[in-house]
C-alpha cells in the first residue's frame, strides 16, 4: 500500500513527460495531479483506522494503530521526501532532462464497460461459491477467538532434545500437527479438528537464563552458586541431565554452557491453543509427539512446619508456616540466611515421593510459566535439602525474597511475599503435571465476533459517507461498498472452502490448509479492504477529472480513465503480489493463512475496482441496460 503513492507520482509523470512538458514543470505538475488521488485513498484508510481503534478489541485496534501510522509516514515519504529528493537531484543538475521511465502496459484501448455483463456473472458466481463454503463450513471455520475452545500450556524438561535439535517454535509447532495429523489419518477421526486448528506458539520467558544459572550453576558438589555465570559439564553431569543437549548448545566446544551460549537457550513453555475442547486429546498428541522430552511429574504430599522450631536452621517458624529471615553465623547455611535477609522461609517435611534439589527448584521455575501464575512477581528463590533419602531429600528449606529491595522491611510486604510465595510453592510440590489446560467461553467469543463485525460495517458506512463529501454524490460512496463487500464475501468464501481444497492433490501442491477465521483474518480482511478501496478511489478519482464539470459519468469516461490507470493498477499489484507470494511461500506455516487471505484480496481487489465498481457509477439501471459497443454507444452517452 505504501508503494502505491510513488507508484501514482512516478505515471503521472510518465504523462507530463509523454506531453512534452520540461521536466521542472513534468514534476510539478506530476505531484500536483497525484496529490487528489493519494489524499482520498490514504483519508479512507484513516477513518478505517479510527473506527477500528473505536471499537475494535485489543487486537484489532492495535492492528488500526499501526495501519494508521503506516499510512501518514508513507504520504509523508511519498509527497515531501521524495519530492524533495527530486527538488535536489534538479538544483544540482544531477537531472537535466526527462527522465527515462520504462513502458510494458501503455495505454489500451480497451471497452471495459461493454464486457461488464460478463464480469458481474463471474463475480456472480465466486460471490455464490463463497456463501455456499461459508454454509457448508458453518461454525467449523471459527478460529480460536471466535469459537469456544481450549488453551494448554506444554513443558518441556530443561534439557529436551527433539529428533537431535533443541527445542523452537517451528519445531515443536510441526511435530504436535503432524502427530495430530497422524493420529487422525490413522483411524482416529475425533483428532481432525485438532489437527486443522491448533495454533503452538512459544511462550517466552526474559528470566530464562537466570532461572537456568540459578539451578545449574551450583558447583560439583551441589552447594551455593559458585556465581561465575557458566554451567560446566561436571555440574550438568552431576544434576544427571542429557549430555546430548550440552553438546548441542556448546557452540565453541569448551565442554561448558557460557554466557553467549546461553541467551540460545531454548524456551521450555508452548502454548496450544485450539477450538478443541477434549482436554485429554490435547494430553494424548503432546505425549506421542514429545515422549519423555515433556516434564512430566508425579504429584509430591508434604507437610507444612507450623509453629515449631526447626534445628537444621536455628530459627522457629510461626503458625502461618515462615519465619522471617534474619543473618544468622551460627546456622549451618548461614550463607543463604544472610543472602535472603529480611526475606521468608519455609520448611516442607515428609515430602513423598522424595526429589532432589534441582527438581524442587525446576518445579517452581516451570509453574512460574503456567498461565495461573504468570503475574506473579518473580522472587529470588533457593531451594535447601535437609534431610536425605537415598540421594534425594524428603525435607526442604526454601528461602525467599522480594524482588522488590525497598519493601524488605514492611511487614505487611513481608506477609504479602509469605502469602504469595506459599501458593507458588505448594502448588508446585502438588501440580501432577506440567501441561496445564483450560477451556475458554464460547459467550466471550461471540462478543469478539460481534465487535470485529461492527469495527468493519462503521468503516464502510464512514466511507459512503466520506466519497459522498469528496465526489458530490452518494452514488461513489455505494460502489466503492459495494466492491469491497464483494471483495471480503469472496475473501471469506476463499477461506471456507480451503476446508475441501485442503484434502485436494490441487490443495496440497500449493500448500492449502483448512485455515480458520481467527484475529489474524480478521487482520489479512482489514488489509484487503485498504488495499480495496485504495484501488477504488485511484480509478474514480482519475472518472472525477476525466468527467470535468459533467454532472453524470459517461461510458468513455469510464473507460478511458480505466485504461489511463490500468499501468499503475498493474504496477502495484504485482509489486505488493510479489511480496505476498514470498510470504506465503517461505513465510512458515504460522502466516500462510494470512498470506492466502492476503493473496485473494489482491487478486480480487484489483479485478473490482475495474469490473465492478466502476460500470456502478452509471447508475444500477442504466448500467444494466445501456449498451456501450460501437457508435451507439458514444451516441447514448
């Protein structure tokens, strides 16, 4: 869309130039002459953008936030800079002449208006096919926000290795579909709508590496961090984790885990979100995928302290289970005590089954990334053994503090952090797995589909309204709808009936999945009715000066000026077509459905503003009936 402003400037100067005219005054007069078009072209997207920002969800408004400064820096760009850089190239005398333009498409002399007929039954009939997909499909074709559904929460062990490489978005995204895929392919139909709507993304986490040092950087002999910032393969090995995945991470093969390695640490957290609601089927795909690259655990009973004094630390913890943490010479980990001053403790006794340290502390790192805890402060924490059980522990100290150093001394901050910290850890020592999943309401979906539909519907009533201003008549505003309603019931028809060309040999060799209507296609439809409707208004205001002061539009009008802007109708499309089919294809499977929907509206687009909204500017009736072959039809004008 941005290059469409120079391309509009760079034909009008083409035909300043064909003209005759010098080149200072070719620019001018170029600018000059594009400035009408861009302005309107660019104004409807704005409105659009304010529509959608009004009352548009979170994401959708941050899609029109961002289209609408895309639009103003590219009408900047396109009418100061570059005509700026034009101004400088001509004082220095870096230009001096016109300026060679190559021409492939010129201007035909083609009878648009005749043909129409045969345009309006094609349109026809993709507008029919698309409502009949869109039946057939039903609610199936509901993505994610738009549907009742679930979300999951998958966990990979610290050191997962899948088919020998790390762990990524990509990775894990293909092998959960295919495994889904696969399971349905072999006799296992209720998989189907997992495998067509899942959605796997990474879950990130910018304290990856600290939670990692603060597990793994512990010293051969497992004590306090040894504090210098690497995991040597003696700790890696002593903590009994896969060597295969040290191997893979150590890139210089120093037999250690650095600093620079480090930030390639994988994220261990992907979120599955699908309109599946049959939570168990989710657990069964994750299992076979993943098999023991998945942290799974049992659930561990324990005992709180209460009121008690506890030896090992030489201090009593109170009837709410922590005691405050003061320094303290005499204790056995005075070291930590003193680390942790004015923080809590607690003390977990008869811990069953019994685990080691490293697992205690990886198991309040991993429910620190569950969706129930992720607005949790992340508190320094360290996990202590206290009482061994055939080299594991069956009674633990954890040491606690604010993240927070200014509130250490408040005592209400003290009993927040207690309270907080207790339900993290608890939960942890109790959670018999780490995928955790919930099911997400179907009224909230509703709601969503209904703002989505509203934000489009109020951006096309502000355009009627706005062409009508602009152009003097309402009749402008009505086609320019009328395309881009034709342009989107395509768009979503195309999308529907991926449904059926997905299973097809056709469907597979270009990549077609059964793609769904979710916020992203709410986004790709936005785009396709700016993109419209920039087409759209090139074509009418090129009708506007071709018509002058006549008060209704004739044929040769209509025509004229669509062979006049066919050049650039033909540049911009091919331009943002080739970025488009660059996405799709190399794009990854995360953004081909948006580049599919992307790739329709283009086509399409292009093909109304001249088959479709153009011959409506004749009036309905008269575009129906009035003939526009030969001299006839110059005589009926």
């Amino acid at each position: 869309m941005a290059v469409d402003a120079n391309v509009l400037i760079f034909e009008r100067l083409r035909e300043e130039q064909v003209r005759g005219q010098p080149v200072r005054t070719a620019l001018r007069n170029a600018y000059q002459r594009a400035f009408s078009a861009i302005f309107d072209a660019n104004i409807t997207t704005l409105i659009t953008c304010l529509i959608l920002g009004w009352v548009g969800t979170q994401e959708v408004r941050g899609f029109a936030i961002t289209l609408g400064f895309g639009v103003m820096f590219s009408m900047f760009t396109a009418l100061v800079v570059s005509r700026w850089v034009f101004q400088v190239l001509l004082d220095r005398r870096i230009i001096t002449k016109s300026v060679f333009m190559l021409q492939i498409i010129g201007v035909p002399k083609v009878n648009w208006m005749s043909k129409r007929h045969f345009f309006w039954l094609l349109s026809a009939a993709m507008v029919g096919m698309g409502i009949a997909s869109l039946v057939w499909q039903g609610r199936d074709m509901l993505g994610i926000e738009f549907s009742s559904g679930t979300q999951a929460v998958i966990i990979f062990r610290d050191d997962a290795v899948i088919d020998g490489q790390l762990p990524d978005a990509d990775l894990v995204r293909a092998k959960f579909l295919g495994q889904a895929a696969a399971m349905q392919e072999t006799g296992h139909p209720k998989y189907a709508k997992l495998a067509d709507t899942a959605r796997v993304e990474a879950r990130i986490d910018h304290n990856k590496v600290e939670r990692f040092l603060s597990v793994y950087d512990m010293g051969e002999a497992g004590g306090a961090g040894k504090g210098d910032g690497k995991v040597t393969q003696a700790e890696w090995k002593h903590q009994g984790r896969n060597a295969e995945f040290l191997r893979l991470l150590d890139a210089n093969g120093d037999n250690a885990m650095e600093a620079a390695e480090l930030r390639n640490l994988p994220e261990l957290s992907y979120q599955v979100t699908t309109t599946e609601t049959n939570v168990p089927l989710i657990r069964n795909v994750a299992r076979d995928a993943f098999g023991k690259g998945l942290n799974r655990r049992t659930s561990c009973s324990f005992e709180l302290a209460r009121s008690t004094a506890v030896g090992e630390l030489d201090l009593e913890v109170n009837e709410e289970g922590y005691a405050k943490v003061e320094p303290n010479e005499k204790s056995p980990f005075a070291e930590v005590m003193e680390n942790y001053a004015g923080g809590v403790v607690f003390v977990f006794r008869n811990v069953s089954p019994a685990i080691t340290v490293s697992e205690f502390q990886g198991r309040i790192r991993d429910i620190q990334n569950q969706p129930d805890f992720a607005n949790k402060t992340l508190n320094p924490t360290e996990v202590v053994g206290l009482r061994p059980a055939k080299g594991r522990y069956s009674a633990f100290a954890v040491f606690v503090r604010s993240a927070q150093t200014e509130v250490l001394a408040r005592a209400a901050a003290t009993e927040s952090l207690a309270e907080e910290s207790l339900e993290l850890i608890s939960g942890a020592l109790e959670r018999e797995q780490a995928m955790v999943a919930t099911n997400f309401d179907a009224a909230i979906a509703g709601k969503a589909a209904q703002t989505a539909i509203m934000a489009i519907l109020l951006s096309w009533i502000a355009i009627v309204v706005y062409l009508w201003v602009r152009f003097g008549s309402i009749r402008w505003g009505l086609a320019a709808v009328v395309c881009l309603i034709h342009d989107v019931i395509i768009v979503v028809g195309l999308l529907a009936a991926s449904g059926w060309l997905s299973k097809t040999a056709f469907g597979r060799a270009l990549g077609i999945g059964s793609f769904k209507i979710d916020l992203a296609m709410v986004a790709a439809v936005l785009t396709v009715i700016g993109y419209s409707v920039n087409d759209t208004i090139v074509v009418f205001d090129r009708i506007r000066e071709n018509r002058g002061k006549l008060a209704t539009v004739s044929v040769h009008a209509l025509n004229a000026s669509i062979n006049q802007t066919l050049s650039r109708t033909m540049l911009t499309s091919t331009t943002t077509l080739l970025v488009v089919v660059i996405m799709y294809v190399i794009g990854g499977e995360a953004i081909r459905p948006f580049s599919f929907a992307l790739l329709a509206g283009i086509l399409f687009g292009t093909y109304s503003s001249v088959a479709i909204a153009s011959p409506l500017l004749m009036g309905f009736r008269r575009a129906m009936v009035a003939r526009t072959t030969g001299a006839a039809a110059e005589k009926g004008d």
